[in-house]
C-alpha cells in the first residue's frame, strides 16, 4: 500500500485508471489502441521494484507479452480500416481482434505468461492485475465478438483455470488459475449483457480484495504457511467462508452471479456449456478446500511456529464482510421468486 505515500506511484495510478477510461469511451478503434498502450506503459512502473528481481522479471515479461498483443491488434483494425470500407463481420479479422484482446487480460490459450507475472507481484499489484487490467479488454471484446469463437474460448478457460491450479503450492499461482477460470465466465457474461458483466465483475473484485487482504495482512504467499501459522479460529472461519463464496458454492452471495449466468445457459438450452461450467467451478471449490484444509485440521500447537494476532478493528471489518457474505445469498433469493 506504500504508493499512497509516494507521488510517482500515485501519478502511475491515475494514469491507469484514465487510460481505462480513454479506452472505454473512445469513438475509434485507433483510440481504444492509444488507451491501451497508456494503461500498459502506466503499469510497468507500479509493478517494478528495483530491491526485487521476481517483480523486475515480471514487468519486463508483461512489457513483452503486452506489446505483442498490442502490435497484433494495431495491425488487425489496420487491415480492417485499408481492406474493407464496410465494417462487416470478417471472421479471419474478428478472431485476430478477439485473439489480441484475449491474450490482453491473460486468458487462454495465451494466458502462459499470466501465473508466471502474478508470481513476482504483490498482493496489490495481483489485485489490479486481476480485476482492473481486465476492464478495457473485456469492453473492447464486448464491442465486437466472434460468437462462435468465444464459446469455445470460454470451454478452455473454464476447464484449463480448473485443472492449472490443482498442482499449484503458491497462493498467488493458484489465485491467477482461479482468475483464469473466472474469467470464462465474465467473458460469457459480456456476451449476455454489459451490465450482468459489470455485477459479475464488482462481485469478483469484492471477494478477491478480502482474500488478497487477508493474505497481505498475513504475509501470506504459499499454502504451507497456513500449515506454520498459529492463527486463531475466526481467522480460519473469514478465509473458509470467503473462499468458498469465491468458489460459488450456494448459501454464498458468490454463487448469485453464476447462478443468473446458469440460469441463461440453460433458458438457451446451452446444456453442455452449462456441464462443462459448473464441474469445473467444482474443481476450483475442491483446490479451496484445500487450502482451508490444512489451516484447519493441522491445529497441533507445537507445530506451529509463528502466532498471528490482527487488530480488533480489522476483525470485526472482515467478520463484517464474512457475515454480508453469508447473508447475501438469504437476501438474494427474493430477486428470483
């Protein structure tokens, strides 16, 4: 959180947060492209720290992989500006936009570089990556879709978000496969409706940012550090019932936006889709679970080494947000009666 205190990384910060907004509303696609270039190049600099090299590593990895992706999709609205005067669905070129825009917000099958960056960044910098970064890319997607495509996008996000963090011991990789399965669903949300997209988005965002708390409050980076810390029960209960809310099981408020997502696959009889989506969603419950695992039942005090106490007043914040968590679910089911 130390940028708040230092004005280069506040003015990075605005940076970014404008150049969102150059891009969402911009009249053009060269436009959307300048906003693009800004937010990648205002990034670089809150992510690099010059004491550590995984973050160094990280940026110059993002540098590269962002640039690509901006250079393929400069060239692609080129060649569709010079070859076709009538701005009619083209396949070849709808699928190139779609592929830059994708590989943008690290998703598959070009999302290799999207653990490997997360791993050298702090929690913070996760968070943006994880939620901010995606905004600009998921409108520009939204703008102009190669439907068919995209279905097929989402079945891989979905399956590859799953099955990626099953092996995983870092937390910060296994958030990024979490991020990844998550996004197969945002993408499909776009595709309904901008503003089921931007509910799914705002509910993701608000989880993520408990977690990603509660592990910068803890100092938090690999699963066995759950098994080492003696942290007392409340703690577990916030990071089992969050966990799981993330996961979207039921009594949660994170199943809400899936649940209105299934509700639709299954009105448009997309009954495959529908399988394939929530058997995965169960895959990324089941690497949850694990995780609260060894927190809970590795509970022998002379195993533990270090003893964690929080501040009351960040407690009963968290509790506050566990029981919001919980409860939601009870209030949102009025919304479908």
């Amino acid at each position: 959180m130390y940028f708040m205190f230092n004005s280069n990384k506040m003015f990075f910060f605005f940076m970014l947060f404008f150049s969102t907004m150059i891009s969402i509303s911009a009249n053009s696609w060269f436009g959307c492209w300048i906003g693009l270039e800004i937010n990648l190049l205002s990034f670089i600099p809150l992510i690099s720290n010059s004491n550590n090299l995984l973050s160094s590593e990280a940026s110059m990895k993002y540098f590269l992989t962002q640039s690509i992706a901006s250079m393929n999709f400069l060239f692609s609205i080129l060649i569709k500006m010079i070859l076709m005067k009538n701005f009619e669905m083209n396949n070849f070129i709808s699928i190139m936009i779609n592929s830059s825009l994708l590989m943008k917000m690290g998703s598959v099958p070009f999302h290799f570089w999207f653990p490997n960056i997360s791993e050298g960044l702090s929690w913070f910098n996760n968070f943006i990556l994880m939620t901010w970064q995606k905004i600009t890319p998921m409108i520009l997607l939204s703008y102009y879709f190669n439907e068919n495509f995209l279905y097929f996008i989402i079945m891989l996000n979905v399956m590859i978000g799953a099955i990626g963090g099953i092996n995983q011991t870092s937390l910060r990789k296994m958030m990024a496969f979490s991020s990844i399965n998550n996004l197969g669903w945002m993408i499909f949300s776009i595709m309904i409706s901008e503003n089921l997209w931007m509910f799914y988005f705002l509910m993701y965002s608000f989880l993520i940012s408990i977690m990603f708390f509660f592990f910068y409050v803890l100092n938090m980076f690999f699963i066995n550090q759950l098994f080492v810390n003696n942290m007392n029960f409340m703690i577990k209960m916030n990071l089992f019932i969050n966990f799981l809310s993330l996961g979207g099981l039921p009594p949660f408020i994170g199943f809400l936006p899936k649940w209105i997502i299934i509700n639709f696959l299954m009105i448009n009889k997309f009954y495959i889709m529908t399988f394939i989506m929530v058997m995965s969603s169960l895959i990324t419950i089941f690497f949850y679970i694990r995780i609260i695992y060894s927190s809970f039942l590795f509970n022998y005090i002379k195993m533990k080494w270090f003893k964690i106490l929080l501040k009351n007043k960040i407690m009963n914040l968290i509790n506050l947000i566990s029981m919001i968590s919980i409860l939601g679910m009870i209030f949102s089911t009025f919304f479908f009666l």
